[in-house]
C-alpha cells in the first residue's frame, strides 16, 4: 500500500485529490488536510524537501480548488430563501473516473 500511495503523490495530484481515497484513514480532518498529510508523511519517510504542489491537478484538473468560489456561487443564488440545510451532489464524467482508476 505504501508504494501505491507514493505513486499517487508523485503524479502531482493536488492535496484533496490524494486525501480523498484515504478517508478512513484521517478521521476529523479535511481531504486537503490529509492529503498534506500524507504527501509530508511520504518526503518524510525519503529525507527529502516537500515540494509544493504545482500546475493543475492531472486528476480533478484544478475543480476542487475552487470549491469556495463554487460555494459562493451557490449561496449567492438561493437570494433570500429561508433554509437550515442543503444537499449537494455531484456527477463525474466517464474520463475523470477512468484516471482515477488509473491510478
């Protein structure tokens, strides 16, 4: 599992792409949080410098970093409705699930 996981920091995927699988794993944190974790735990382990993630995100191509401007996006749009909760959903299309996979 160790080796799986290396590979997947190596890709560059962003931190919440490399927490998100690892769910159980990190309980009470974000999948950004533990994708930092994880990617600190791996350079850790190899005595080398953390390096920053950069570029785009060759999994979610970036998405999940504008989740707070998606966000607002939302709550600009409900105006004035009265409401205590809202369910969001998500669909992923064919090629984002197939490079997960790849994975």
């Amino acid at each position: 599992m160790e080796d799986a996981v290396r590979r997947v920091v190596r890709r560059g995927l962003c931190d919440r792409c490399i927490g998100r699988p690892f769910g159980r794993a990190g309980h009470g944190m974000t999948n950004e949080e533990r994708g930092r974790a994880i990617r600190f735990y791996v350079y850790g382990v190899e005595g080398v410098e953390v390096p920053a993630a950069t570029g785009e995100c060759p999994l979610c191509g970036g998405i999940l970093s504008d989740l707070d401007r998606y966000a607002d996006l939302v709550v600009g749009t409900m105006g004035n409705l009265d409401f205590s909760t809202f369910m969001v959903g998500s669909r992923f299309d064919d090629e984002l699930i197939a490079r997960e996979r790849a994975l």
